[in-house]
C-alpha cells in the first residue's frame, strides 16, 4: 500500500517536472566576439540567451593578434560573431568575410557611429581611429547596434534585449558623467596625458585633455633627445606630476623623462598602467568594460591632482543606479 503510494507521488512530481518544461526549449545564441570589450557589452546585452566567447584575452593586442585554427573554426561554428570594426582587428578581415560568406552573421559593433564623429590621425596611415571605446558615449552607440542585431536573430526576444541596452546604457551614461567631472577637476593647466599608447584620441576628445604619445621615444638620437627635452619642457611648465606607461615604451626612455624633469627640480612620477586594448583579468572588475574606463579615468585624475575619488566610479551610487545624472534637469 504504502509503496503505491510512493509510486503514485513519483508519478505525480514526474507530471509536474513535465509540466514545467517549456514547451519550445531554445538554445543559448552561440556569440563569438574578438575584443574583451565587444564581449562584456554583448553580454550585458544578451543576457541569458546567449553565450559570449571572447577570443582575445588579457593583455592581447588587437591590432596584431591572428586567429588561430581554433578561433577559425569557432567562428565558423558560432551563430553570430561580432566585432570591434574601423579596421582594429585588421589581421581577422579575411576570416570575417569567409564567415559571412557561409551565412553567419558577422558585425561590427561600431556601424552606428557617424563618420562626421571619426578621427583619422596620421599614425592610423589612412585608415580610422578604431580606439572609440576609449568615449563611453561612442560605445553607448555600440550597445544600441548589439541589441539590433540580436533583435534580426531572435525576434521573440527582441524586447528583453532592447531593455537590457537601455538599462546598461543608462549606467554607461553615469559614467560618462563620472569621467567629465573627474577629468574637469585636474588643474586646467595640468590636464595634459602623457602615455605610450595611441588609444586615447577619443578619451582626450570627449573629457577635454590633452594627449601626448610618447610611443616611440629614444634617448637613442639626437632627435630623439630633442623629443625628450620637448616633453621634458612640457612637464616642468605646466608643472604635470605624471606620465603613464605601458611595456611598448622601455623605462630607460620614461625615466629620461622623469630625470629630465627632477634635473629642473619637479618631480614627476608613473601615474599608472591605463587599459588601451584589452580590459583586465576575466571575472574582476577590471575585467569590465566599465571597470577598464573607470580605472582609466581615475588613476588620471587622481595622479594629475584630480578629486577622483579613491574607490573610483565603482562605489559611488550612481554606478548602480540606471536613472541617469542629476545633470539633466
Ligand atoms: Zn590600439
């Protein structure tokens, strides 16, 4: 008795099991995409209906990196790929264009931006300046082209995806506040970055600082000299307190400059490691999209005499909060 009874509630639970399975099990959108930053914004945008791979890790470099045999064959496997675009990832056009010729749906995330908004600098040799994730405005715009593109995939979702883009971008919005004011409260005349790096065209641009590359200085010249005692000069007259370094630039030539400064007494120091082309470690903050701007903007500002604060955008209320500034009113 008691082990029909048994059998009846194994019956009854499996019919529940069974009604609680949906009807129509769909499978999570396979997303292939190259940059750390394509990858965080389409999840954030995705949601559970998809899964993002993220080809390009911690510390690649865009601009340079190959897609191996494995990544060829991801890509051709995936059910969308997308990518930064404005010719960043210009070693992976080839393998692009075969994906698309096989049907897949290979973007851009970068379609929305006008060109009127572009810039084309000489070192970019023709071509565009693809760095635009450095403004968090223009990246907005890449969220936007994201949720479209989910939209043409899976129609049924489309809704969740468009609220999922304008939830984050409404943060990217706070943020983009965040890095006008923090870069505004650098001493006018100080507000000078000086890096190794060409990403920050877009960043100079949109938080009103100037930018000076030091890619490419030697003391190994006389022009190069000539280039060392140039910055040297534009250090000690605006009296800027930090120059920001990255491996592509040895510390011989970055420590000609500080000495050059110190031999005119003022002091200059490395104000930190910025993120160019790739975020941080996979699952910290700074493996974020806004992680990587937030700990940009701040270590500027707060090396340049800034008021950043210490914990950054992070901790600040509006880092959580989707309803914009109350800049807007
Ligand atoms: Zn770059």
């Amino acid at each position: 008795m008691a082990n029909q009874k048994g059998v009846l509630m194994v019956f009854k639970s499996l019919l529940l099991v069974l009604f609680l399975i949906p009807t129509t099990v769909t499978k999570p959108i396979q997303i292939i995409a190259t940059t750390g930053m394509v990858a965080d914004i389409t999840r954030e945008v995705a949601g559970d209906h998809a899964v993002v791979t993220s080809l390009m890790g911690e510390g690649v470099d865009p601009h340079l990196y190959k897609p191996t045999a494995a990544d060829a064959k991801a890509i051709v496997s995936a059910d969308m790929v997308f990518y930064s675009g404005l010719m960043l990832e210009g070693t992976m056009t080839d393998t692009f264009l075969k994906a698309a010729r096989m049907g897949k749906l290979v973007y851009p995330v970068t379609e929305l931006i006008d060109e009127s908004y572009l810039l084309e600098p000489p070192e970019f040799q023709g071509h565009w300046d693809p760095h635009v994730w450095m403004d968090v405005s223009a990246w907005s715009q890449a969220v936007e082209a994201i949720a479209n593109a989910l939209c043409e995939q899976d129609e049924v979702n489309c809704k969740e995806y468009k609220a999922n883009a304008e939830r984050y971008k409404a943060k990217l919005h706070n943020l983009h506040e965040y890095a006008i004011t923090s870069i505004a409260s650098i001493p006018k005349n100080r507000r000078i970055l000086i890096t190794a790096h060409d990403a920050f065209n877009y960043f100079g641009r949109a938080y009103g600082i100037e930018v000076v590359g030091i890619q490419g200085l030697s003391t190994e010249s006389e022009a190069g000299i000539e280039d060392v005692n140039r910055l040297v000069n534009i250090l000690v007259n605006n009296r800027i307190t930090a120059v920001f370094v990255e491996s592509s630039v040895s510390d011989r030539n970055v420590n000609a400059l500080i000495e050059g400064a110190a031999a005119k007494g003022h002091t200059v120091k490395i104000g930190g490691r910025l993120f160019s082309d790739a975020m941080g470690q996979v699952g910290t903050y700074k493996g974020t999209y806004i992680g990587m701007l937030d700990h940009n903007i701040t270590t500027i500002s707060a090396a340049l005499g800034g008021n950043a604060p210490e914990d950054g955008f992070a901790m600040m209320p509006q880092s959580n909060q989707p309803t914009g500034g109350n800049d807007e009113h």
